[in-house]
C-alpha cells in the first residue's frame, strides 16, 4: 500500500494522475477514454518467413513473406466497432514495422485456404520495405489488425525478428528479450466526424511486460501538454481532437517510475485531422 501511494506522488510530481479513472472527465477539450478490446479470434498466429532470422541482406529493396493463420486479411470485421471509427474499406491487413519506422499495411495474400471447419485461415502476405536502410541491423515486427486497424493481441499474433542490410553491425538499443512498446494506432490523416463526436483510436502492442497501477505502465503525451498514465493494455478512444496536426508521443515507464531504455519505448507520431 506505501509503495501504491509513494508511486502516485511520484507520478502526480511529473504533472500527471495515476490512472485515467482519476483524470477529469474533459481536460483542455481533450477525452482519452478506455474501451473494452475487441474479442481476439481464436489460435491466431503470425510467422516472419523472410528475411530469415538474423539473415545478411545485400541488396535493395528488401523483400519480405509472413505467414498469418486464423485471421483473414482484406475482408470487413464484422464487430460493432467498425462503426465508431474509422474503418479501412481495405479490411482487415497486417501491420508491419521496420525498426521505429511508422507501419505500412498489407491486407492481400499469396494463399487463402479454408479448412474443413470452415474457419481457419491460412496466409502468406508478401511485402517490400517501402523505404532505404542503413548498413546494420534491423527489426520487423508485425501483427494482425482488424478493419478499425485495432491489434490483435492474443500472445501468437505478434512477431518480431532481426535480421541485418549490407554489414552485420549491431545496435545495442535493440533487445527483443526485454520489455518494449510497439505503437500501433493513431497514425495518417483522419476525416473525423465532429458533429457525432466520432473518436480516433489509440492502440499499441506490449511485449515481455504487463501494465498496472505498481508495475509498467504507459504515459500518453498529447501535443507535448496534456498527459495521461495507462495502467491497462487495451485499446483507448481520443475525443476533442482539433482540426490540423497533432503530436502523440507513448513513453514505457517501469514499476519505479524510470523510462524504460530500448529503441521502441518513446515513439512520437504526428497525426492530421482533416
């Protein structure tokens, strides 16, 4: 209990609450709103093909395989949240990230098998990264999303493996085996909806830890002003957002309260909305 109230303090010392239940209910306009996640289809698994593990590649672009089972890419979800924001008319894709790269989409797929049941799929996506790189070592994580572009976040569906452009040289901020953040959503440009207040989705995918009030925990910077702590991994709704750019930045925070060092725990994206 002295530890749960020493953590507060500390907290409330960096201009920030302890959780969202104890934020007001409508900061500078601004609502960050937990939701319920959506529910993970069953024995959804993601597989990076290629590059291989730790493989050398020489020449650009650099091609890519993932191998994706229960989950179809490139149909609609069929869940009420596609309702309530954005959905991609594209259906659902995967999500894929090159280092602390922004995510690029593909939502087509070389086989689309059904089995027996009637509900298995089974997917191989290929991709090219769309952008160069540097001489060194390299991460491409990916995971499933739904149309709304939720992640999926059963413990398969996500993937991450390194592999290496030109040299074998590695980069010390990159440990697959400690904790660390992907941030997934928002991203891009939104038309959004403000005569019914249609929210923007803020999601992100946690690795080798878990959140709560005592242990790690997320802080969400909006426009380098309003900030919140996220003591629970699930999706979130954004209310108020203002026409023109937004700066969303998700920093991992460890159970003292310290930033958590490693390439993909402070990522900042610049949003727009039309």
């Amino acid at each position: 209990m002295k530890y749960a109230i020493l953590i507060t303090v500390l907290l409330a010392s960096k201009g920030f609450c302890a959780n969202l239940e104890e934020q007001p209910a409508n900061y500078k306009g601004l609502q960050v709103v937990p939701v319920e996640a959506s529910r993970d289809p069953d024995h959804v698994e993601t597989k990076i093909l290629y590059p291989k593990r730790n493989e050398l590649k020489k020449a650009s672009p650099v091609k890519g395989q993932i191998r994706v089972d229960g989950i179809a890419l490139g149909v609609d979800t069929e869940q009420p949240r596609k309702k309530e924001i954005w959905n991609d008319p594209q259906g659902q894709s995967l999500h894929i990230f090159i280092d602390n790269q922004p995510y690029f989409s593909v939502n087509e797929a070389l086989i689309d098998a059904l089995d027996d049941v009637q509900d298995y799929f089974d997917q191989t996506a290929e991709f090219q990264i769309p952008f160069k790189l540097q001489p060194g070592m390299h991460v491409i994580r990916t995971f499933p999303v739904r149309s709304y572009n939720e992640s999926v976040k059963s413990e398969r569906a996500f993937a991450a493996s390194i592999f290496y452009f030109q040299e074998k040289k590695d980069n010390p901020q990159i440990d697959l085996s400690k904790p660390y953040l992907t941030y997934n959503e928002p991203q891009g440009e939104y038309d959004y909806d403000r005569k019914n207040q249609q929210p923007i989705l803020l999601d992100f995918y946690l690795t080798n830890c878990e959140l709560s009030r005592d242990g790690y925990k997320v802080l969400l910077t909006i426009d380098n002003d309003s900030q919140r702590v996220l003591t629970s991994w699930q999706p979130y709704y954004i209310y108020g957002l203002q026409k023109g750019q937004h700066r969303i930045r998700l920093e991992l925070i460890d159970p003292q309260n310290k930033n958590v060092s490693g390439l993909f725990n402070d990522v900042t994206r610049t949003i727009v909305i039309k």
